[in-house]
C-alpha cells in the first residue's frame, strides 16, 4: 500500500471579509474616535490661552524695559483701541536724536493689530500695563492671537 499526500490547491474562489466582521472594525474605530476627538478639540483652546498669555507678557515685558529706561509710560487708560496703539507705536519707535537704552522695545516689524471683538483673546491697557481680556469679556484691544513679526 502506498501512501500518498493529498495536498489541498488553494480554492479559486477568493475569501473576503464579511459584514460582521467589518462592523467589528467599525465598531473600534468609532470607540476611538469618540475618546481621542474631544482631547483634540481641547487642544486648540488651551494652546489659545497659552500664546495670548505669552504674548501679553511679551508686551507687558517691553512696557517695563521702557519704563527702566525713561519715565514710566504716560497713556492714560480710554475706550477705544487708540491707546493700545498709542502705546505700541511709543514702545517700537527709536529716536534718532540720542535714542534710549534699549529702544525700541518692540520690534518695528511687529505687527500687533487691535480689534474690538470680543470672540478672541485682547489685551486691553489700563494705563500702566496690559491685561488680559478673555473671549466674552468687552472692551476694545490688541488681538493677542494675531500679533506677528
């Protein structure tokens, strides 16, 4: 007796998946996503906040500079977005007749543009340095999100 190996060809027809299985899939990635879409969404606020905040400070730090260097910045506080642009053009402004220390303060090319929006982060002067004004909140102000170089 011989014994002989019968070896199985591969079926001509092909194997796909079926439509249970595909639901499982569907199923797991909708899982995903429903956990990993709100950590995403909560992302671009916050890194919102954060670059207004580094922002302000970045001007609030030229105020000071500019404040060691002459007399404390004399603009008082008003309604309008002019005072924040008054301020801005005293911090990025070199005289060229003995200039002081350190000027400007802020780069010339800054671009720092002010809106009365109020969806966006602002920082509204007070008289002394800027403050924070957060979406919601009124008054007239540099746009902290759109300040550019």
């Amino acid at each position: 007796m011989e014994s002989r190996l019968v070896r199985s060809l591969p079926s001509p027809t092909r194997r796909a998946f079926s439509f249970v299985e595909i639901m499982v899939v569907m199923g797991v990635f909708a899982i995903f996503a429903a956990i990993a879409i709100p950590m995403i969404l909560n992302v671009v606020p916050s890194s919102q906040a954060s670059l207004a905040k580094t922002n302000m400070n970045r001007l609030n730090q030229a105020i000071l500079k500019y404040n060691q260097a002459n007399q404390e910045m004399a603009v008082s506080a008003r309604s309008s977005a002019t005072d924040e642009a008054a301020v801005i053009a005293a911090l990025q402004d070199r005289a060229t007749n003995g200039p002081a220390p350190g000027s400007p303060y802020l780069s010339p090319t800054l671009s720092v543009p002010t809106t009365g929006v109020t969806t966006t982060y602002r920082a509204i002067w007070n008289g002394r340095l800027f403050q924070l004004a957060s979406p919601g909140e009124t008054g007239d102000g540099v746009n902290l999100l759109e300040i550019q170089e």
